[in-house]
C-alpha cells in the first residue's frame, strides 16, 4: 500500500479500498453473507483495515481512531465477545445503542476470521493513540492484546515505544538544550527498564523494530559510542539504504557533537524524501537539521527551518483532501456519539502543525532578541495545545508555562524598565 513516505501513493489507496468496500456493500446489504461466502467477510475487513492504515499513515488521527474502533466494536458485538481494556473504551465497546457499518454472522466456523482481524484491529488501535501522545490509552490497548495473545510481537512493541516516550518525555521534556537550568533531573522509577526488556528480547529474535528502539534506547542513555555505532554499522551493512538506520546515525553524530556529519547525513536524507508531513522522514530529517542549527547558535537559519516546517505540515499536494478532512468524525457510519464519549475516547483532531517546530520558533525568537513576537508565539502554542492536557504530560506544560512566563518577564523589562518577574534560571 504505498511506498514509504510518498503521501499522494497513501491517497491513491485510499480511493481505492474506498471503492472496493462500497461495491462489498452493495452485494451484502440487507442479506446475510453464506458459509461459501466467507471470502466477503475477509475482503471487507481487510479492506476496512487498509483504509485505517492509510488514514493512519496520512495522520489522519481522528479517521483511524474511528476505523479501527468500528471494526473492533463490529467484530465483538457480532462474536458477543468481550475484551476488557478500560473504562472509556469498554463503554464504547459495551454500548448497545451505538451500531456499525459491518454486516457479519456470527458462526463458529469464522471464529479464526473474527479473532485475527480483532488483534490486527487492536494492534492498529493502539499505534494510533501513540501517534497521538494518548501513551495511557494505547498501553491499556497493548495489555489487553498481550492478555489475550501474550506471544504478540506487534503489541509488545508499541507497549516498549509507549513505555519510552514516557520516559523520554517525563526525564527530558520537549526542550532538552534549550535554555540553561539547574533544575534536579526528575526520576521515572516505574518501568525504568522494562521498555529496554521488551527491545532487547524483541531484537535478540531479529525484529528489525525493535533493533531501532534498542539503538534509540542506548543513545538516550549515553552508552558507549562505540557500541552505537557498532549496531549502527551492523544494520547499514545489511542494507545501505535503510532511511530509519541512516537517520539514526544522523542522530547519534548529533548526540556527539558532530553538527556538520549530522547535517550531511541527514541533508541527503531529506533530498531523497523531501516531503514534510507528520511521520515522514522527511519531516524528521528536516526538523533535525534545523536542530543541528540551533545547538550552533544560528538562530537565524534554524528559525527559517522550523518555519518552513509549520508551512509544509498544514498543507498536503492532493487536491481532494481538504474535502474529505472536512467531513464530519462517524459520518460515514452509524456511530452517533456524544461530546462526552468523543472526549473520553480522546477522538479530538491533534492541532495542525508540529509541536517541537512551534517551541524551537519561539526560542529562535527570544534568543534574536524578538521578545514581543516570541511572547505571542507562546501564546499561540498555550492556546493551540491548551485541548491535549493528558497527553503533553504535566512537565512538558510545565516547561512551556515556564518559557512563556520567562519571555514575558524580559518583555516586561523591557516595556517598563524593571526587574524581571522570572529569573532566567527558575525557566525549568
């Protein structure tokens, strides 16, 4: 379904599983499907989960979240299964007045169908609400699957990338660099290891995913170079035109101090996927050189960077999307929700643009010395992000809080010539 990183491919399947599920439609509407027909019933959940894959590829956080809830939701209700996850989603899941668009049986002969495209269906759900920070609600997901299929590789990975971004977030925050502090490094005592577990067993195997995150895993904790770039190699040796290793080793040089190899690396990275959009090599790539940037004190340049980065990420090169983006979460389906469901499910869009683009602009800004314009960036990003409380994580709003007051406190000065509200090192 696509190739990687090339959006109007994901687009152009979109369309295409779009078609393929009405014309299934049509032939079983009204009917039931009969035991030689068991093909039908594949075709469509295949179909239905490709359309969620290409939605989720494209970012489409809300279309992918109700797909794959609709499947889940289809597939228990017809099987009279039940799979605990967790208040919110049990609810959802357990409500009988919410129907669905599927029209399957239920029979014990296509118990194997239901059970394997309800994991898939989980899986898929999961990665999703990653994708969108939701880490509390996709580890419910992870738990569930693993209780119910406890050898699921799948799952035992988006646990160990939930586990890590947690981590990540709640040790280092969005603005690790950024400004001076001499704050004590918070602790994260629950699963300090378990993600490295869960990687290192998965990689041990030769799963190639979990190998990244192991890499990820010993660069975050500053293990020795040259175990790094040993895996590094290891995996370039394999395949020299591994996009994800390549942008690894782009990070790692980066890690060290080594701007001008990192942006070499990750420049040709860009040049061979140049599209910036969430998720995209492109973006990541792009982003970093523009970090590579930053940590050189080019303000100037690096605020070009993140700027292009907030034009490119609210756009998209084909024409039919802002039509189909415009059309209304379940329309397309049976689900009627409430405002209260929506929000417990956590179904709101994520704000357009890139959140780390929108800080290092604002930082460029007050480090030129533009304290006004960065004051009112920071408003913008509090505004902006004010809907995603549970998922920034209370330090990461913390730090934004804090850089705001920071800015506004050298406005102030400036404006009324008097000492600063906030002290410089009291940012954190």
């Amino acid at each position: 379904m696509g190739k990687h990183n090339q959006r109007n491919d994901y687009w152009r399947a979109l369309d295409e599983f779009e078609e393929v599920e009405k014309k299934i439609k049509a032939k079983t509407e009204g009917r039931s499907i009969g035991e030689n027909e068991l093909w039908k019933i594949h075709i469509w959940l295949e179909t239905r989960m490709n359309i969620g894959r290409a939605h989720r590829y494209l970012y489409h956080i809300q279309k992918a979240k109700s797909c794959f809830l609709e499947i889940t939701k289809g597939i228990l209700t017809e099987w009279n299964k039940k799979i605990p996850i967790n208040s919110a989603l049990d609810s959802f899941l357990d409500k009988e007045n919410i129907r669905t668009d599927i029209n399957l049986d239920a029979h014990t002969d296509r118990e194997q169908i239901y059970r394997e495209y309800l994991i898939q269906a989980l899986v898929q759900l999961a990665i999703v609400y990653q994708k969108s920070r939701d880490y509390d609600m996709s580890l419910d997901i992870c738990k569930a699957i693993l209780n119910y299929d406890p050898n699921n590789v799948d799952a035992k990975n988006s646990k160990g990338v939930c586990l890590w971004k947690q981590h990540r977030d709640f040790k280092n925050g969005a603005f690790e660099n950024v400004v001076e502090t001499q704050a004590t490094e918070a602790h994260f005592d629950d699963n300090l290891t378990e993600y490295e577990q869960i990687f290192n067993s998965l990689a041990s195997n030769g799963n190639r995913f979990a190998g990244l995150y192991k890499i990820k895993c010993a660069i975050q904790k500053n293990s020795p170079t040259e175990k790094i770039q040993k895996s590094i190699n290891e995996l370039l040796n394999r395949n020299p035109s591994d996009r994800e290793v390549r942008l690894l080793l782009g990070l790692f040089l980066q890690k060290q101090g080594k701007y001008k190899k990192s942006t070499s690396v990750l420049e040709k990275l860009y040049e061979e996927s140049p599209h910036i959009s969430k998720g995209t090599i492109g973006l990541k790539a792009y982003y970093n050189i523009a970090q590579n940037l930053f940590l050189q004190e080019d303000y100037h340049n690096a605020k070009k960077y993140y700027e292009k980065i907030q034009e490119e990420c609210g756009s998209d090169s084909y024409p039919q999307q802002k039509e189909r983006l415009q059309s209304k979460l379940f329309a397309d389906t049976n689900m009627h929700l409430d405002s209260f469901m929506i929000e417990n499910l956590r179904l709101d869009a994520p704000p357009i643009g890139d959140l780390l683009a929108d800080i290092g602009q604002g930082i460029c800004l007050m480090k030129l010395g533009y304290y006004k314009k960065s004051k009112d960036r920071y408003e913008m990003i509090l505004e902006k992000y004010g809907g995603m409380q549970k998922r920034l994580g209370e330090k990461i709003r913390q730090k934004l809080k804090n850089i705001w007051q920071y800015v506004i406190s050298i406005w102030h000065v400036i404006q009324n010539k008097d000492e600063p509200i906030f002290k410089k090192q009291n940012i954190y």
